[in-house]
C-alpha cells in the first residue's frame, strides 16, 4: 500500500508540474479564478465577497480556507503551483481513504487493488492539481463515507447487557464514529454545496436496506445532527447577510438556470444568466421600496425561470436529461481542450476497465446491503443531480473514487484467485491445511485477522486456515 501511496503522490505532482508548465499562471476553469480570489480575501482579513458586495454568498467557504495559508505564507501572489500540490496531497490521502474502505469491505488484496484504481484514474489525477473544489471535496467525501461505514459495522453487545459498560463502551465508539461521519460531511458540503442532500438520502437508503433498522437510524440521527451542527455557523454567517436561510449558496438558480432553459445544450454557458441579471439589477434601481438583496432575488428568479421552462418544455428537458448522462459518463473528455488523443486513450484506457470491474462488484454485492451499497449510491446520486444541472466527466470523478473500492473487490476476487483460494480452503493444496470453521453473524469484523492468516469466506461461515503441524524429527 505504501508503493501505492507514493505512486499517487508522484504521479499528481508530475501531473502538477507539467499542467503549470502548459498552462503558466492561468487558470483553465473560471471557478479556480474565484476560489484563488476568495482565498486571499480570507488570509488578508478582507470581506468574503467575489468582486462586489452583490456576491457575498457566490462560493461555499471551505475550498477557500484551504486556500487561505498559501498567501498567509506566500504573500498576496503565491505561485499557484502550491496549490497544485497541496491538491496533489490532498489526491494522495483521498487514495489512502479508498484503500482504507476497500480493505474493510473486501480484504487486503482488494485493498492494493482499488488504491491503485483511484491513484491512477486520469479525471482523479486531473482534479487533484487543477485548483478545483474536488481536491478537497474528494478527501472529505472519502472520510465521510469510511466513517459512515466503519460506524455501520462497529461492535454493538447484545441489548441484553443494557447496563454493562462494554454495551456503553461500544455505543460510545458507535455514536463518535457517527458524529465524525456527519461533521466530515458537513465539511464536505461546505466545499462541494452539491454533496447536501446526500446524507438525508443516504439515511433512508440505510434504513431501506439494513435489517437493523434501529441501530441505522440512531447512526443516521447523529450523523445528521453533527451534519447540521459543522453547517451552523455558515447557515447563521448567511442569515446575517440576506436576513434568510441559505444553506449552501445563492448560486443553485443560476446553476439550475444553466441546465434548464431555452438555449441549454448540457454544457454550461453561463452567458444565459446575463440578460436576467440586468433585469434585477434595474429592478433594484427603478424601485420605490426596499427589496430583497440584488443576489438573493436573482438566485430565486433563476430557479423560477429554470423551473417555468422545464414544466412547459418537459419533453425537451428529458431529452437534455440523456444528453447530460452521456456526457457525465462519456469516455473521454467533452472540452474541446481535453480532447487530444493521448488524453482520450488514457482515459479510454482507465475509466472502462474500472467501470466494467466496478459494475461486477456492485452485481456481487448487491444483496449484502448496507454498507456495501455506499459505494454505488454516490454514482446514483451525482448521475441523478447532473441530469438536472449540467452535465460533465468533471462531476463523475467522486463518484469513481468509490466505483474504484467496487472495481478493487471485483478485481480482488478474480476467479483464478479466488479459485486458487477455494481449492486451499478445501483442503486440496498439497500441504493439506486443517480447517477450523468459525461462525459470525458480522463475518466483516473478522476482516483484519482473515488479512492476516487466510480466510475461507462463504455467507456468514468463515473458515480460519492453520497449517498441519509438521513433525519433530527430521524424518
């Protein structure tokens, strides 16, 4: 794992040191421009406002405050190649997260496998060195999931023993998990506003899913109430501001509007909001009494308008709907400026091996449900959200991060190994092993120790090989 770790790491800060080089101190996407903006607005003290007062709630804060110690150490102009690398860590330990759920779920050969799917795949590269939110939303969405997961399968005595304090020890570790999961997620929605209504639904597909309905959804009640808790003080910052209740940003409607309306393709052209904004703005100007603030009204007028559109044009809205799909799951870039050849094979070359392996993953799995089911429901969830908004291979890359824990599995599993495992656990391996069976209702909890000395896993029933013991004497 670790040769995995430092193939991630390098392979990022090449990718780093060769975009700089190519692109020299620009950014490709317009939103690095106001991420760089806003971070040093945070490290000089100054309003956090993108250009003007009327864009005070344009970026959630939490990319930006990563942002802020590059220009507390660099001055007002730091090279933006630190911003690449600290992506390129921030890459690294989103790797780690990934090997660290596959072991969970699948072992430790899987473990090496999925780490080294997410250390190569080229759109988890790209979006660790590009000055984007997904460098940090990546790692935090990782740490969210791991801890959900590790909170789903933590050691809970038998209710019997209500009073034993191992009962309220494991209760304890259970809840501390939960809360971690719920404030990991709250950051991450800080960071990537999109990721907010994935938790609320995660809550009811664990219910729908796990046969101990009661203990997920104490989980899910903590995990929500920590959620809400990281958010506060935004929530409370945002109220001060406009005097009502944002929770992410003012930037959904123009977001919703940039999918839904006349002239959207599936791309985003941003150029459509214009025309509505100069309205609001001579709104503002022209009225007699008091309004709403100007980016408060717009963001409502955006939604309005999105909506209006897709309720009278619903057939053209479902078709931009598959349009969106294919270019979120395209196999290799929609840009124009992505689009060399050496760049589609590459991609061509990773994404469709991950893919395939991860969708024989999750068809293994499905019927283990929960927690087994939270590494496809980001896929669900992003594919469901941009076909709505607009559509990019740019928001797929969370989502085959945890597609790589399932591809990990799948790949862990090959039928030559586990066929080479199936014949040692029979016992037809030329040393003839003598089985002990052990029976687990939780066969995960057993995971560390079958990484260890070898397990032979079917449903519940694990069978734990020892080797025969060999005689004294030499003969």
């Amino acid at each position: 794992m670790v040769l995995v770790l430092t193939l991630a790491l390098g392979v990022r800060v090449g990718a780093a040191v060769w975009w700089q080089c190519r692109v020299g101190d620009t950014f490709f996407f317009g939103d690095s421009e106001s991420y760089w903006f806003l971070g040093r607005a945070i490290a000089e003290g100054k309003p956090y406002e993108y250009g003007s007062p009327d864009a005070r709630i344009f970026r959630a804060p939490g990319y930006p405050l990563v942002l802020a110690p590059l220009f507390v150490f660099g001055g007002a102009d730091p090279p933006i190649l630190w911003a690449r690398w600290l992506g390129a860590a921030l890459g690294t330990a989103a790797v780690g997260g990934v090997g660290w759920i596959a072991w969970r779920l699948f072992g430790a050969r899987a473990a090496v496998a999925a780490a080294l799917f997410a250390a190569i795949e080229p759109g988890a590269v790209a979006m660790s060195v590009m000055v984007l939110s997904e460098a940090l939303f990546c790692p935090l969405m990782v740490l969210h999931l791991a801890l959900w997961i590790a909170a789903s399968w933590s050691p809970e005595p038998a209710a019997a023993a209500q009073s034993d304090p191992a009962r309220r020890q494991g209760l304890l570790r259970q809840g501390l998990l939960a809360a971690g999961a719920g404030l990991a997620a709250g950051a991450a929605t800080l960071t990537r506003p999109s990721w907010l209504l994935f938790a609320p639904a995660g809550v009811l597909a664990s219910l729908a899913w796990s046969r101990g309905r009661a203990r997920q959804g104490r989980i899910g009640a903590i995990l929500l109430a920590a959620m809400a808790a990281a958010m506060a003080p935004w929530w409370i910052r945002n109220y001060g501001v406009v005097g009502r209740f944002v929770p992410t940003t003012l930037q959904v409607g123009a977001s919703l509007y940039d999918g839904w309306n006349p002239r959207a393709t599936g791309a985003s052209d941003l150029s459509v909001v214009e025309p509505l904004a100069r309205q609001e703005r001579l709104r503002q100007a022209s009225a007699a009494n008091e309004l709403p603030p100007y980016e408060y009204r717009l963001d409502r007028r955006l939604r309005e308008e999105a909506i209006a559109w897709a309720r009278e044009n619903p057939g053209q809205a479902l078709r931009l709907a598959a349009v969106k799909f294919l270019r979120v799951w395209n196999v290799w870039p929609n840009e124009p400026g992505l689009s060399a050849w050496p760049v589609r094979l590459a991609i061509l070359l990773t994404y469709v091996p991950i893919v395939l392996l991860a969708a024989a993953g999750a068809a293994r799995t499905l019927r283990r449900g929960w927690p087994y089911a939270l590494c496809w429901l980001p896929a669900v969830y992003f594919t469901a959200l941009h076909m709505v908004f607009v559509g990019s291979i740019r928001y797929r890359v969370p989502a085959m991060l945890m597609l790589a824990v399932l591809a990990g599995g799948a790949a862990g599993n090959w039928p030559g190994i586990a066929a080479a495992r199936r014949r040692l656990a029979k016992g037809l391996h030329p040393s003839q092993p003598r089985r002990v069976g052990v029976d687990c209702s939780q066969a995960a909890e057993f995971r560390l120790v079958a990484s260890q000395v070898g397990i032979a896993r079917g449903g519940d029933r694990i069978g734990v090989r020892h080797p025969a013991p060999q005689p004294a004497g030499g003969s």
